[in-house]
C-alpha cells in the first residue's frame, strides 16, 4: 500500500525597513547640534527663538550634516541687528532639505522699516541698528545638492542704508562700508524654492559665488525698497551723508545729484559672479532691487516666467547664449533689460509693463552686443502714451517688436533684422528693416464694482469669464460713477458686460453731458452674460474724466465696461539730423531740440506708423505741407520752434514741436558764478546785466560750470571796468588757456569789451570755467565765447566726398577736425580729372596742423589724371 505524503513548504520573508531617525529639538541649542550628524528627520517644534538664546560666541548655526530632512515649519527665529558678527546659518553639508523657516533680523529699538535716513546712519561706531555683516548674507550653502524650500528671510541692518550704490559698492568706497546679504550659495546642484527675501539692507538678496554651479531658483520673490533722489537735499545736518559729499555722484563724474530719478536702496535680486556655473530662474519675482535679474557672469543662464519690476540699474541680463522665455518686466527707474561685456547671442522673450511713472532719462533698453534674438510682446490694454525707446547699438540681431514702443538704431548698428509695430528709426548701417501697421488690444477695462460713487446698487459674486465680483439689482434711477484716464485722444467704443432677466435701458454722461443711451434685450438669467457696444465711437480727449451710468429700467447687472479704441491720437518720434558748413552729416538723433552753428543745414523727421497728413508753422511765417522739413544754410533768425502738426485718418490731431537753437556764442553773466571765493556783488547801468562782480582782488576767483553747445574754437570776450590795470587768468578744467593783461578803462563804471587775439579749442559738453585775479579793484559784467570755427569731434576715420568743380573756380576745406584721439593719422585724397583741362587750370592740395603753416600735399597744372595722394603724421 501506498503512503500519501504531504508536505508543507513554509517560505519566511523577510523585510527590511530603513528610515532616518526622527529627531525632536526644541531649542536653537538642540537644533545646532542635531544638524551636525547625518541621515535624520528634524523636526523643530514651532514657536518664536531668538539667536540670542545661544551663547555670544555660539549664535549660528552650522548644517554639517548631509541627508538630514529638517522641518522648521511654523518657527520664526530672529536676531538682533549688531548680535551677530557673522552668518547665522550655513548649510555646508550634502543633500540636506531645510524647510519652512522664518529668519528676520530685528532692531533693538522695535523698528521694522527705516523712514529717516539721517538719523539711521547717524554715530555708526555707536548705532545699534546700523550693523552689517561686512558683507556676508545671513545664510549661505557652501555644501551640494541641497533644497531651500518655504523660506520667508527678512533681511535688516548696514552702513550705510538709504543711499544705494552712489557711495561704493566694494574696496572703492567713499565711506565706511558695512554690507549684509540674504542667501549666498557657493556649492553644486542646490535649488532653492517657495523663498522670500525682503531685502532691507545694502546688499544682495540671492547671489551666486565660487564654484556655484546648476543652481536651481524657483518660485521665489526678492524684494528691496526705492527712494527718490531729491529726498537727499532733504538731509542738511553736517553728518549727513550727502551734506559731507556735497550733493553729487561721486562714481558718476561728480555730477549733482538728480532731482528727478529714483534708486534702489539694496543690491541684486538674483546674481551670479564670475566663474561661477549654470543658473536656472524659474516662476520668480525681482522688485525694487538694484538690478533684477543679473546672470551675465554664469557660465550659463536659462530665465523662465519670471517678473522683474522697479529696479534701479536693469531688470535683466543674461550671459552669452543665455535665454530669457516669457518673462516681463518694466522701465519706472531704468532699463527694463541690459547687455554688459556686450554679451552675445541670447535668446530673449519680455513682455514689456506699461511704466506711466518712470522717471529719468533711460530709454527701455540698449541693445549692444551681437547675434541676439529678441522678441517683445506688449502687454494689453491702453496705449503708453510716453514713448520710450528702445534703442540697438549692436549688429547682426533678429529683434521683433510688437509694442508702440519705437526702435532707434544708431550709428553703430549694422545688419540687424527689425520686425516692428512701433516706429523705427534708422541711423545704421545695413539694416533690414519692416515696418508693420499694427492694431493693438488697447482697451480700457474697469470693473463695474470699482465705482468711485453710487446709489442703490449691491455687489455681489460672479461666475462670469474673470469671476470676481459684478454690481447688481440695479433699479430704475440708480447710478453709478468712474474716474477714468483717457489715455490718449481719440474715439472710443464702449463696451458693456450686461445681464438681466428683463430689457433693460441706461444713458451714460460725461461732464454733465449724455454721451450715449443704450437700450438691451433680457439675457434670461442674472447669470447669463452678453457684451453690448455702443452704435458709434465717441471722441474723448486725453486726461481724467469721469463716467456717470444712470439706469432707466431695473432687473439687470453690470459685470465691467471698457472703452476701445477706434481712432487714437498718432504716436510721433522726433529725430533732427545736422549737416555742417561742408555739407557733410554732423549729428543725427532722435530728439526734438537741436543746438546748430550759423550755416549749417538741418532736416526735421516726425515719424509716425501711419499714414495722414502734415503741415508745419515755424518762424517768419515758415509753413510747409512736407512731412519732412529742410532748412538750409539756417540763420540766427531762423531760429525758434517749428510745429509739426498731424491729421490721421480719423480727424484726431498729433502737435510736436522742434526747437532749433541758432547760436555762435555763450553769453556768462559775471554774476551767475556756481563758486567764488571774495567777491561782491553790485547793480550796474552797463548793457547786458543788472548786477556785476566788483571789488575783486588778486587771490579772489569765480568758477562757471557753462554748456560748450559744440566742438569748435572759441574766442573770449571780457566786459570789464577799472581804474586800474587788469590781470587775470582764465582756466578751462584747471587748464590754463590764457593770461588777460589790460589798461585800465578810466573808472569802475567806465566799461569797456576786452576781445582776445588767440583761439580756444573746446569740446562739446559740460566745461568748468574759471577767472583767478591777479590784480586789484576791478569789476566784470559779463563773459562771451564766440565760436569762430566748428571742429569735427575726433571720430577716425573721417570720410568726406569732397567737391566737384564744373567751370568754375572753386575753394574747398574739409573744416577743422580734432584727430588727438590717433597718435598716427594717414591723409588719402583721390583726384579723378574728367575732361579736357588748359594750362591755366589747376589744383592745390594742402592740409594744416593747428596754428602751422599749410603742408603742400600736391599742386598740379594743367590735364589731370586719376590719382591718389597720401601722407602720415
């Protein structure tokens, strides 16, 4: 018999769990020494520290430890501004996650946001709240592969703050300096996410030193303060800042402060050093920094749906070959975007912000550098009215521009592509460019909620497209009120967001006056929505007006109206080109004054992207019907404004006026000095002036700062007065050019014009004057630089044409030109003779150097063949 046998297999499994330890502190103490080990779950119970909890010499905290999760949510940790002489946390290990912390630093004195600057930089060696770091950030990754995740930073407290950068950013710096930062990262491969700075001290919010590479930002914002420029005349008390600097720039040439721009207070938002590796800002937000988004010294950048706003220097740059991808920013204090070292060949996607308030004399951007493709979208609604530019100084760049905004390439601009709604002026060279006649979403849209004034009506929710809020059941005779800005002239259409579960009737009124009446059919439900426009545009002119809605029937919603243009006043871009005496182009900008010496030729272009008409007033009774005006070998009594006026299509008028400046001289009252040193003022019955500069004695002086309207050679003219002899010397920028000797004229109020003999070369711009006395009781009343002959600004090589005798006797001068930027300067003339010439025909080529006698260069007689003549000096 058989035996049934069973058997059973028992398998035993076998598992095994791994986790890191899970680790409770509930002090900074127990945090400090938990984030030196490794592989670990912190989790710090949430509440408010202070790093004064630890020991003076202990109050950091340093995460050597790699693999830890540590979880600060909820915790809040401050420190006291002056407390801390260093950086109070610094994650040196790998692979660590440290989330959801609030780090503030605080001042002893309960203060959260400086106000008075003087009194805040005031007594630095004994301040309190004045304490940087010397530099240093608060945290900083000097480890790999580490995460910042959830983190609300709030940085406060350096010498100086309120002034930006006009006082040194680094080494070179007019003052102490003492700087603090937010997150430093040096190591690889760390990302930092979900993060705020608040930036409240000189320094920079996240930057990027050493051998950072494959840094990863995202969603993060980075936010510092502003002020405007004119508050610092405010500040009048010898230990004052800008008191002790005199009111200028000291890294700006010492120019006076402006009264009309605004600055950063701190640093960057998000910067990389040199030699540091690949970035990549994804969903961040730059505001109120100095510069943005500043990367041009990554060894890459990749910039995606970030937003930088009301920066100080730029909202953006990138490094070479680096992208910036559906990003936007504005222009209010400068450049919305930049290009240093004249990066190369970046791939650039913005969308420009409206900036109505921006202020200063920026343009949008300057495009420098090369091989760039750049595209701008503009942001919907109204038109800017305030066209800045944006201006390409670089070659070879494919630029689209689908803004108002106008393009102007100047001089050095060479074979870019230009795409553009906005006007585009050409000063290039080998540009293509395509004007587009671009229709633009320009309306003005108002929430029906955002009245200013009513009656009757109750806002509630909507599940109308945007949801949000509408005004509802309107009754007969109720009303509402808007304060609108009409952005430009023109006719508009009005549009309505309406529903009602019966017909309804409104009117509308502006000033006191029905503009319109609109009747509409039932929409069968408060929640049923249909946009009715008005039956015909309406011309509104630009500025605040206000828009009164007055129901005539009840039972219906407002959810937004707005107003779309159909017809607006023309956007104008004025650009004034010069020709000198020779014929030959001497300027060409976009600008609507010009300053020109008597002779030369002028052309006035207003520029618009649309067709219409033009018609010009000027002085003397100047009137033309040209869109382009040309006023050859122009006189002093052709000077004055010439008004260029448009009518486009829809009977809407654009005025621009340009101002043309015929001058050969600059007139100095005596008196209009910026600085002296013992001298008195007194009224005068000479001509020209009601007040003089007198009892003046050897040793006194007075300093001009005077306007050099352009390049030339100058003679000066004194008006002076005494009974005895004269003696002065004059100085042009501590150089002096000349030692005025002269008899005396027969009394202190017996006047008399002193001309000088010689010639002065100044150049165009800003010059220092100055009259330093040599002799005793003597007056003046006024000082004249003639210009006697117009100097090309040395700019080599300097190319002319030339002339082209036909039967008649012909003298020709190329005009002085400066060539003192060259240490050699070759001189080439091509001669080509046409025709049969006698033996009385001749010619004679000669050039001169300064006050030297001409240098024959060659002097033929008779038939002239072909040739070139050269020469180097």
């Amino acid at each position: 018999m058989k035996k049934n046998r069973l058997m059973m297999i028992t398998i035993m499994m076998l598992s095994f769990y791994s986790a890191n330890a899970q680790t409770i502190v509930n002090s900074l103490a127990e945090l400090r020494e938990a984030v030196e080990q490794n592989n670990q779950t912190i989790v710090m119970t949430p509440g408010t520290y202070s790093m004064s909890d630890l020991d003076s010499d202990e109050r950091n905290i340093i995460c050597s430890g790699s693999n830890n999760s540590i979880d600060l949510t909820g915790v809040h940790i401050t420190c006291t501004v002056g407390s801390v002489s260093d950086r109070y946390i610094i994650i040196s290990g790998d692979n660590n996650t440290l989330r959801g912390m609030e780090l503030e630093d605080v001042y002893s004195n309960g203060m959260t946001e400086v106000t008075d600057f003087s009194a805040y930089n005031k007594d630095r060696e004994t301040s309190t709240v004045c304490k940087g770091l010397k530099g240093a950030p608060d945290i900083t990754i000097t480890g790999n592969g580490n995460l910042l995740v959830g983190i609300k930073l709030t940085v406060r407290g350096s010498y100086p703050y309120g002034y930006g950068s006009m006082y040194g950013i680094g080494s070179d710096h007019v003052f102490y300096l003492d700087k603090r930062c937010g997150i430093n990262i040096t190591g690889v491969g760390n990302t930092i996410d979900s993060t705020e700075v608040q930036q409240r001290a000189f320094g920079h919010g996240i930057y990027m030193q050493g051998d950072a590479d494959q840094t990863v930002i995202k969603n993060t914002l980075v936010e510092g303060r502003t002020r405007a420029y004119a508050e610092l005349y405010e500040e009048t008390e010898t230990y004052d800042l800008p008191y002790q600097s005199g009111y200028v720039m000291p890294y700006e040439d010492n120019r006076a402060i402006p009264t009309d721009e605004v600055f950063s207070l701190s640093e960057d938002g998000f910067r990389s050093y040199g030699s540091t590796g690949s970035v990549t800002l994804e969903n961040c937000t730059a505001k109120m920094m100095r510069g943005g988004v500043r990367l041009y010294l990554a060894s890459s950048a990749t910039v995606t749906n970030c937003k930088s706003i009301d920066c100080g220097i730029t909202n953006y740059n990138v490094t070479n070959n680096g992208e910036i991808i559906n990003s936007s920013g504005n222009f209010s204090y400068d450049n919305l975007l930049d290009f240093p070292l004249s990066r190369k060949n970046t791939n650039i996607e913005l969308t420009i912000i409206p900036s109505p308030n921006a202020t200063g004399p920026h343009d949008i951007t300057e495009i420098d550098g090369s091989g760039h493709t750049i595209v701008f979208h503009r942001t919907p609604g109204p038109l800017d009215p305030n066209l800045r530019s944006i201006v390409v100084i670089g070659d070879n760049c494919n630029i689209t521009n689908e803004t108002e905004y106008p393009i102007v390439l100047k001089s050095t601009a060479n074979a870019n592509t230009i795409v553009s709604c906005g006007v585009v002026v050409d000063n290039g060279t080998n540009n293509n460019i395509t004007q587009n006649n671009c229709t633009f979403d320009a309306a003005l849209t108002i929430e029906a909620e955002d009245y200013t004034n009513m009656l009757g009506v109750e806002t509630t929710t909507t599940s109308d497209e945007g949801e949000g809020s509408k005004v509802s059941n309107i009754d007969a005779d109720d009303w509402m009120e808007y304060e609108i800005t009409i952005p430009s002239t023109g006719t508009y259409y009005f549009d309505y967001r309406i529903s009602g579960v019966s017909n309804g009737n409104f009117s509308v009124e502006m000033n006191g006056e029905i503009i319109e009446a609109n009747t509409f059919d039932a929409t069968d439900g408060d929640e049923i929505w249909e946009t009715i426009r008005s039956s015909s545009p309406i011309y509104l002119s630009e500025g605040v007006d206000t828009i009164h809605i007055l129901a005539n029937s009840a039972g219906w919603n407002l959810n937004w109206l707005a107003l779309t243009p159909e017809c607006y006043k023309s956007q104008i871009t004025s650009q004034i080109t010069t020709f000198d005496l020779q014929g030959v182009e001497f300027s060409k900008e976009e600008q609507s004054e010009v300053t020109v010496f008597p002779g030369f030729s002028v052309s006035l272009v207003p520029l618009s992207t649309v067709g219409g008409s033009w018609s010009w007033s000027g002085p003397n009774g100047f009137s033309s019907n040209e869109e382009v005006v040309s006023l050859s070998d122009i006189q002093k009594c052709q000077g004055g404004n010439y008004i260029a006026t448009f009518l486009n299509a829809c009977g809407v008028e654009t005025i621009d006026t340009f101002s043309v400046n015929v001058q050969d001289s600059l007139f100095i009252e005596a008196d209009k000095y910026d600085a002296m040193s013992g001298v008195l003022l007194e009224k005068t019955t000479d001509l020209n002036g009601d007040s003089i500069v007198t009892s003046i004695t050897t040793g006194d002086w007075m300093e001009y700062e005077i306007k050099v309207p352009f390049s030339a050679l100058y003679r000066f003219s004194y008006r002076v007065a005494s009974e005895n002899a004269i003696n002065f010397d004059v100085s042009i920028n501590t150089k002096s050019i000349d030692q005025v000797v002269f008899n005396n004229t027969g009394g202190n109020q017996s006047w008399t014009t002193i001309n000088t003999d010689s010639t002065v070369y100044l150049k165009a711009g800003i010059q220092t004057l100055r009259i330093s006395s040599k002799s005793d009781d003597w007056n003046i009343n006024w000082i004249e630089l003639k210009a006697t002959d117009i100097v090309t600004e040395c700019n080599l090589p300097y190319n002319n044409d030339g002339f082209t005798v036909r039967n008649n006797t012909i003298e020709w001068s190329s005009g002085l030109m400066d060539i003192s930027c060259e240490s050699d300067v070759n001189i080439h003339v091509i001669v080509d003779g046409i025709g049969d010439l006698g033996e009385s025909d001749y010619l004679s080529i000669y050039y001169k150097l300064d006050d030297e006698q001409p240098i024959l260069l060659s002097e033929t007689i008779g038939d002239i063949n072909q040739m070139m003549i050269s020469s180097q000096h």
